[in-house]
C-alpha cells in the first residue's frame, strides 16, 4: 500500500514539475542561458513562440539602455550647447521642416570639444557624396553627429551603422513647426525641455529596437546553421526549430556583453575593433557546449539502455533457464507417476494371474 500510495504522489508531482518548467520567468531564462547550459534542451522543447518572446524582451532591454544613453548624451549636448549657442553659434531658424543655419562655411566641432563627439553642421548641402564623406569622417573619429538641413546623423561606436532622425518627426512629436536661436535657448533652460527628452528616447526606441531585433534575429539564424552542422558532425539528430530555439538562449551573453558595451561608452567613448567577432563567437561556444552536453547525455542514456537491455537479457536467461529446470522437473514427476502406476498395475495384474493359476489348481485327494 505505501508503494502504491508513492507512485500515486510521484505521478501527482511531475506534472506539477512540467508546469513549473513552462512557468519559468524572464529573468531565470536569462540565468540558465549563462549558467546553465544543460538546461537549454529543456528551454528549447517549449516552443519557438517562447523563444521568440524571449528575444523580443532581451532585444527590448537591450534597446532601453541604448535609448537612456542616447538621452543621457542629449542632456549633456544641451547643456554645453547652450552655453554654446549664446556665445560662439551663428543665428538659425526652423520652419516647415527645414533647419537653416546663418554660415557660409560649415561648422566642425571635435571630438575633443564635444560631448557628443565629431559634430558637423551643414545646412546647405543636399549632395549625399559629401553627406557620406561627413559620415566617413565621425565613423573615423569614433562616433558623432551630423546636422543636415533635414535631419540629423547620429554615429554612436557601440552601434553598427547611423541612426538618421528627421526634424519633421521630431517637430511633429514635440508639436513646434517653427523656432529661431532665442527660442531654442529660452526652451532649453525651461522644464519643457523634459518633453524633448521623451520625444527622443520614443523616437529612437521604435527604429533602434527594429534595428536591433533584426540584427540580432540575424545572427541567431546564421547561428542556428552552424549548430545545425555541429549537430550533423556529433550524429545526433535534431529537428532545425530546436536548435534555432537553443541559439536565441545561447546569444544571451552575447547581448548583454553588447548591453555593458553601450553603457560604458555612454560615459567612455571607445571601440573595441573585433567586438562582432567575439559577439559570434561566444554564442557559438555556447551552443556548441549545449549540443556536445546533449550528445554526453544521449550517450550516457544509449549506454544505460544497453545495460539495462543486458541485464534484460540476464534475467530472460535465467527465467527460460528456471522455466526449463521445472519443465524437466514436472516431466520426471510426471514419468515417475506413470512408473508408479505402470508398476501398481503390472503387480494387480500379476496378483490376479496367480489368483487365477490358484483358482484352476484341483485340490489333492479329490480324485479317490
């Protein structure tokens, strides 16, 4: 009874075991990609839809702490602009989308004179040559901004690639359609300035997050082809949707180092030459390690059912050994009673003869 009333709570406890498993949090997933690789299976064999909400957030973490930067950064450029703009910046005035700055010549600031980095103001140039060329030249200085007539370029060296904000966008959100110098500084000094701070974090979070989403989508796919083959190299067979959905937790730690990235840059303006490479790279030892850990432990299950296949073996022996041992033993009983019965009746038999031969025998003197 008690081994009955075990078996029944074991059966009680795993289910309640699997919904614990499908009930697991963000931020545990985000622990047992980096931790625990053998726990990718587990996390790959509850579907591509949990996957990609898995990505989706990290990707969206990822996107917030860029955006805080980039709104860190526009906070300082405010504030040494400002002071900039009374002292040393040319009149200029926007209207109707069109940003028009009173200089002939355009205005280079350095890297070394700005919060922000290289910054290049040129309002009267449309020829997207020299527009590339003023790209070339921040990309070359380590990041920075370009103001156009238009829009503005924004070159950050944690981000592969410009993010490009046109002034209509911007205007439309902050609802002005047209300011001059004075009512740049008299804004920047009042607390609507906030309101420019929330415009430029929601403007920039729906662009870079679809950047980065597609970004990182990317490499999980080129990522998931490589496990493909490494799994095609260990033998084991996989379907391609579970090794896709173990690439989205092996390039966890990928991302957050790209996250640490950005906000250290945030504060230090730096650029680390082969970041991509070892980006890959470590999400491709990740994986590899999970696909190596599962052949381990479907080696270690084909040599358990090859022992228990054995010992299987040893019993069915053993049993056809006993089985044959009471058949030879039911066949001599059942010989011995044959002989027993053989010999009863052979001896009645013998008896009845004699009692015949007796019976036929005249007794002596019965002829006088």
């Amino acid at each position: 009874m008690e081994e009955e009333k075990k078996t029944e709570e074991n059966k009680n406890e795993n289910p309640k075991k699997e919904q614990n498993e499908l009930n697991i949090g963000f931020f545990r997933r985000v622990w047992y990609s980096i931790v625990n690789i053998e726990k990718y299976p587990n996390l790959s064999a509850q579907g591509l839809g949990k996957a990609i909400s898995y990505l989706l957030k990290i990707v969206a973490i990822l996107t917030i702490v860029f955006c805080l930067g980039v709104v860190y950064q526009t906070h300082n450029l405010v504030d040494e602009g400002i002071e900039y703009l009374q002292n040393s910046f040319p009149e200029f005035s926007y209207k109707d989308g069109i940003l028009s700055v009173d200089s002939e010549e355009i205005i280079n600031i350095s890297s070394e004179d700005s919060v922000a980095g290289e910054t290049i103001i040129d309002t009267k140039t449309e020829d997207e040559t020299v527009i590339n060329q003023y790209i070339n030249q921040v990309t070359n200085a380590g990041g920075g901004i370009i103001v156009l007539k238009d829009r503005v370029i924004v070159k950050n060296g944690a981000v592969a690639g410009t993010i490009s904000y046109s002034y209509t966008d911007i205007s439309g959100a902050m609802r002005v359609s047209e300011f001059n110098k004075q009512d740049v500084i008299n804004f920047a000094n009042s607390n609507k300035i906030i309101s420019l701070y929330v415009s430029v974090f929601l403007t920039i979070f729906i662009y870079v997050f679809i950047m980065y989403f597609l970004s990182t989508i990317s490499n999980v796919l080129l990522l998931s082809f490589f496990g493909f083959f490494t799994a095609w190299l260990a033998r084991i067979k996989m379907r391609y949707v579970a090794i896709f959905n173990m690439s989205v937790y092996a390039i966890t730690l990928s991302v957050i180092l790209n996250m640490l990235y950005i906000a250290v840059n945030i504060f230090i303006p730096f650029e680390i030459e082969y970041f991509q490479v070892m980006y890959t790279a470590v999400a491709a030892i990740y994986l590899v390690a999970a696909i190596l850990i599962l052949k381990s432990e479907f080696v270690k299950k084909q040599m358990e059912l090859i022992k228990i296949a054995e010992a299987q073996e040893i019993i069915k022996k053993q049993i056809e050994e006993k089985e044959r041992e009471e058949e030879e033993k039911r066949a001599r009983e059942e010989q011995k009673k044959k002989d027993k019965e053989k010999e009863e009746k052979e001896k009645k038999n013998k008896e009845k003869e004699e009692k015949n031969d007796n019976e036929g025998k005249e007794p002596q003197g019965s002829g006088a």
